[in-house]
C-alpha cells in the first residue's frame, strides 16, 4: 500500500471507515513496512547490469547490489569485463529501478588492465534506464566528456574493471 496524502477535516466532518482505511489504518501498514526494513538492516536487492559500448559487452557480475527506500535508490557495482567493447563508443550501463531524473548521481572508476591505468568519473544517469560514465560534472554535458569518448578512448577488453556507487530518485 503507498502512503496517502492527508485530506483537510473540518468540524462536523463525519470519519467514515473508508476515511479511516484510506488516511489513517493504510499509512500506518505502510510506515510499518519501513520500519520493519530498518529493523532488518534493509535487505539489498541484487540486478545484472547490462554494460554496453557500441555492443553488448560481456562481463562477470562480481557484485551489484541496490536498495529502494521509498523513491531513492541506493547501489553499488562491480564489474569484471569478459568481452569487448567498441573504441570510441560511450560506456553506458542499465540502472536497477526506473530513473525519475537525469543527472550526476554517484562516482565510478574504470581501471584498464591493458595499459594499467585507472580512469575515476561521475556515474551519470542519462535517460530514464541508463547511467553513463562522465570525465567531468559540469551543468551541460555533451558526448565528448563520457568515457569511452573521452580520456578512455579504448574499446573495453578483458580482465578490464568497472565498479562504483550511486544514489539517485525512482520515477
């Protein structure tokens, strides 16, 4: 059950049982399911990110766990790439719950195992489903600040390292 809003009263007004359920006995369940959450040290739900660069690109799952409190959403990855990306591409990964907005919304780091350097960015979420990996956080972004366009130009490989962390709104 979602929590209900309020509704004005005003002397005289009857409470009816359907007033009662809708305002008062159903926010109530709902608060008790929060706070049964925080009472069982908020279990984390597991996803399996799609990662993309111009293709689909195989990878271990080592680790990507999320929470949904209420419309925020919390999480971590880790990601372990199998495959192979495409040069020049934007990275882009799928987000564990709808977005309601788009924006800077956590950190992340690229490590490339072929060249041993470590490239830190800004998980940005850029639609509604999908987060991208920005060199820079600025009001406006554009194609050129997103790794895999930028800084990391490579194409993923293997053994390469993906992990981060990121809170942002559930639409």
């Amino acid at each position: 059950m979602a929590y209900t809003a309020p509704t004005a009263v005003s002397a005289g007004d009857a409470i009816t049982a359907s007033l009662y359920n809708t305002y008062v006995k159903d926010n109530i369940i709902d608060h008790e399911t929060y706070v049964s959450q925080i009472r069982s040290g908020f279990n984390t739900s597991s996803w399996t990110p799609t990662l993309t660069q111009g293709v689909n690109v195989t990878k271990t799952v080592t680790s990507a766990r999320y929470i949904q409190i209420g419309k925020i959403v919390i999480g971590s990855f880790f990601l372990i790439v199998t495959g192979a990306g495409t040069a020049s591409n934007t990275i882009v990964m799928s987000l564990p719950v709808t977005a309601a907005t788009n924006g800077s919304r956590g950190t992340m780091t690229l490590y490339d195992s072929s060249s041993l350097n470590v490239y830190p960015g800004i998980f940005f979420v850029s639609t509604s489903t999908t987060a991208q990996f920005s060199t820079t956080q600025t009001a406006q972004l554009n194609s050129q600040q997103y790794l895999g366009y930028a800084n990391f130009t490579a194409g993923l490989a293997v053994s390469d390292q993906i992990e981060g962390s990121f809170i942002y709104e559930a639409a």
